[in-house]
C-alpha cells in the first residue's frame, strides 16, 4: 500500500500520470535531500527546443572508467572501478591533485526523452538527450469548412 501523501488526492482525479506521482514522492522522500555530493560538477544544458546535454567534468577520467545507463526513466552516470588501470596510475606520480574517486550521479528523465548518445571529450562527458514529442500532441490547425 502507498504511504499518504499529498498525491493521493490527485490519483483519483487523474489518469495515467502514476510515474509521474511516483517520481514526485520519491524527490520529496527523506533520502532525495540528503546533502548531495557537488562530485563530479555539472551542467544540464537546452541546446535546442527538444535537445538537452548532461555535461559532467571528469578530468582524469577516461572511456573504460566511466558507465552510462539508462532504466526506468534514471540516467545514471558512474565512475568504473579498475584495479589494473590503479596499478598503472601510481608509477611516477608525485602528487595526485586530480581527483579521480568514485562518483555516482543519477538524472530522472521524462518519460517522452530519449537518450541519444554520451561523448567523452577533452575532460567533459557530454550526454544528449531529444524530447520526443508524439504526433498526437503536437499542435494541429484545424480546417475550417
């Protein structure tokens, strides 16, 4: 059974927006506003009407030590653990100011977007994403006879 919430009142009035609910009580649940980590910064970006880019600064980093996934409306972006790559690492550093620690950062996602891609370029992993809009709701002119 669902524990009461302001979103109760609107479930019976309402059709098909269950995820959306979902989604809601889950960002308003105790775990959600637990102090975030600020690690790895980054930036969501409209690049057009329907397109958006999650970028995440991740100097240090590279394609095998980071996983992108996308489940359930969340897009999780993760850095890999890698004993062989740490081994390598260690030869010859003096100093380590670059971070490269475990991260984990999860995104929800409309369920009408749709991810396009992720590039890793130049410290910056950039993933795209397109809001796709169905025909049905997109606006119509309507002939008049």
């Amino acid at each position: 059974m669902k524990e009461l919430s302001i979103f109760n009142q609107l479930r019976p009035v309402t059709v098909g927006f269950d995820s959306v609910f979902d989604n809601f009580e889950r960002m308003f649940s105790d775990d959600f506003f637990n102090a975030p980590s600020n690690y790895p910064a980054y930036n969501i970006v409209k690049t057009k009407d329907n397109h958006y880019d999650v970028e995440v600064a991740l100097a240090g980093f590279n394609k095998k030590d980071i996983m992108v996934s996308y489940a359930d409306g969340q897009l999780s972006i993760e850095s890999v653990k890698n004993d062989k790559t740490k081994e390598k690492d260690e030869n010859g550093i003096i100093h380590r100011g670059i971070a490269k620690r475990y991260f984990k950062k999860s995104f929800s996602v409309a369920d009408n977007c749709e991810v396009k891609g992720a590039e890793l370029k130049d410290g910056l992993l950039r993933v795209s994403l397109e809001r796709i809009i169905p025909e049905a709701q997109k606006p119509k002119v309507i002939d008049i006879k």
